[in-house]
C-alpha cells in the first residue's frame, strides 16, 4: 500500500462511494435510453427503468483500487474487464448465450488454472471454473427486485473485507470495503422504488469477484471454503434450487421467468421493499454465522453447514406450498 492504513481504509471506499453515487445519478438523468429494461410479462417492474447501475458501481470501486493502489492478481482484473465488456454488449444488443458463457468460462478458467494449478490437482481447478462461472450467473439470475442485489452486495463484500481487516490483511479489507461502498451508492438509487437497475454489466463481474475474492481469501487462510459460500448461501440457494428444478422440468434455464422465490415472495403481496428488508436479515444472519465458523473447527463448520441447508429447504418447501406458482407463459 503506497497510502498509510487508517487514510486508505476511509479513503476508498469514501472515493468508491460518491463516484458511484453521481456517476449513476447522471445516467439516471440521461435517461439512459439506450439500455433501458423494458417490463414484459416476467418482469417484476411496470415501468422502463435503465440497466446500467451496475456500470456506475464498478467505476467508482475500480478507480478506488486505482487511486489507493490495491493489490489484485492480474487475472482478476483481466477477467473483470472481459465480464464487463461482453455484459455491457449483452445489456444494449442481447448478445447470444453460447458468446456470454463462452467469456464467462474463459474468465474463469484464466482465473483458476494461473492461481490453483501446481498447488491443487485438475479436480480443485475444475471446481473453482465451475463455482466461479456458476456464481457471476446466478448474481444475475437474482438481480431482478428493487434493492435485493445491491443489498447482497453490501452485505457480502462488507463480510468479506471485516474477516480480512480483523485478519490484518488491510489491502484485501480496502479492496472489499470499496466494493461494499459503491454498492451503497448503488443502492440509494435502486431501493424501492428503483431509478435504476444493475444490469449484466454490474451483476456479471460482481458474481465475479464474489467467487474469486472468497477464492483468494481461502488461499490466503483468511478463512475456510465455507466461509464464501455460508456470505452468500441466501442467493446461491435460491439460484441454484430453482434453476435445478427448471431443468428436471425440462426448461430452459437460460430463458428469463418469475419462479425465483424472491419473485415469487414479491408477487404474492410482500412487495419488493419487504422482500428487500427480510433478505437483508438474512443475508446478515447468513453472514455473522460465516465470521463464527471461520474460529470453529471443521467438523463444526461442516454441521452448521447442514444446519443451514437444512433451514434453506425447509423455507422452500414451505414456500412452495404457500406461493403461488408463476408460469413461464407470458
């Protein structure tokens, strides 16, 4: 770090924060017509509303990285770049599905097979691809209610850089405080009832950084594997649950609908605002668990690992009998 500890600690994320926050006012102010969400038969929204938040967010946490020289492989930062170029095409030209995957998994494979392979067999390296490509979808598969993802986003990198900053590793803390701060911005503009949305440009690479910062910070024994994965459990739960049962369906998982439980709580009546506030609980709840294992031995963890996926099937399937299911048919 090239700025001392206590002004590099404030000084990001403050930077993050406000670049953010009026680089996405002005698109707000623009109108943004060129990347505007039109509502359709899926959507959760009645109004056009621009998608291009997501943008603003990583503008101002990358020039805080910049300005406060942070320290991220070049991987990363490559990978990001490629994420953020293939979504921004797919938000104004609907770029086809095989091109986006196809980015996505060479981000991912770039990512792993530089940092894991000689230390870790072929196995580990395929399953970091897999979580990694797996975890910048599902981000965006749950983007789609006011303040849910930029809720997510605060609270999961704000978790990860409090674990870093109690470990002493205050260039990672900062990397992930900025973050969780331009999120922040983020979110004053997309809480019910949103101006703006985050879009594939923001919600890709954040599902990026998700699985390589909790990655990065397994390898450098800030915390255990479970720890990443118990942050974000609420969104990987609901993404992955749903997108099985699509596909033992016979759906097609890559085509848009309403059958997340988060859309299905918004559509019941809860609205998006409370749907907002009680993912957030959770997400918090998800989250202090997480700092209390990563002191825990690993039979501990594994069980409340259980614990958790226990309390997780049981809402759905609670769900599942209360909801109403939506169908695809718009």
């Amino acid at each position: 770090m090239v700025l001392d500890f206590p002004f590099s600690m404030v000084g990001a994320p403050l930077l993050a924060f406000f670049l953010s926050y009026f680089s996405i006012f002005w698109l707000i102010k623009r109108k943004a017509n060129w990347v505007l969400d039109q509502p359709n038969a899926r959507s959760l929204h009645t109004v056009p509303v621009p998608r291009i938040g997501g943008a603003g967010l990583l503008l101002g946490a990358m020039t805080a990285w910049l300005c406060f020289s942070a320290s991220l492989p070049s991987t990363v930062l490559l990978g990001l770049a490629l994420l953020m170029v293939i979504s921004l095409i797919d938000d104004i030209w609907h770029a086809p599905v095989w091109s986006r995957l196809l980015i996505h998994a060479i981000a991912a494979a770039w990512f792993a097979i530089s940092l894991l392979l000689g230390a870790y067999d072929w196995l580990t390296v395929l399953c970091v691809i897999i979580a990694t490509i797996w975890m910048s979808n599902l981000y965006n598969f749950m983007d789609g209610s006011d303040g849910l993802a930029g809720g997510m986003t605060i609270i999961g990198f704000g978790y990860y850089g409090l674990i870093a900053f109690l470990a002493g590793d205050h260039n990672f803390a900062m990397i992930n405080f900025s973050v969780a701060a331009a999120a922040m911005a983020f979110l004053l503009h997309n809480f019910h009832p949103a101006r703006v949305f985050m879009g594939d440009a923001g919600s890709v690479p954040l599902g990026f950084l998700a699985a390589v910062f909790g990655i990065l910070g397994w390898l450098s024994q800030l915390w255990t594997i479970w720890v990443p994965l118990l942050i974000f459990s609420p969104f990987i739960a609901d993404a992955t649950v749903t997108l099985t049962k699509r596909l033992l369906q016979g759906k097609k998982i890559w085509q848009a609908h309403r059958e997340h439980y988060y859309q299905r709580l918004v559509q019941s009546g809860f609205g998006h605002r409370n749907t907002a506030l009680a993912a957030y609980a959770l997400m918090l709840t998800a989250g202090i668990s997480a700092i209390w294992i990563n002191e825990q031995d690993m039979a501990v963890q594994q069980w409340v690992m259980l614990m958790w996926g226990g309390i997780y099937l049981a809402a759905m399937m609670f769900a599942d009998r209360s909801l109403k299911p939506f169908s695809d048919r718009g």
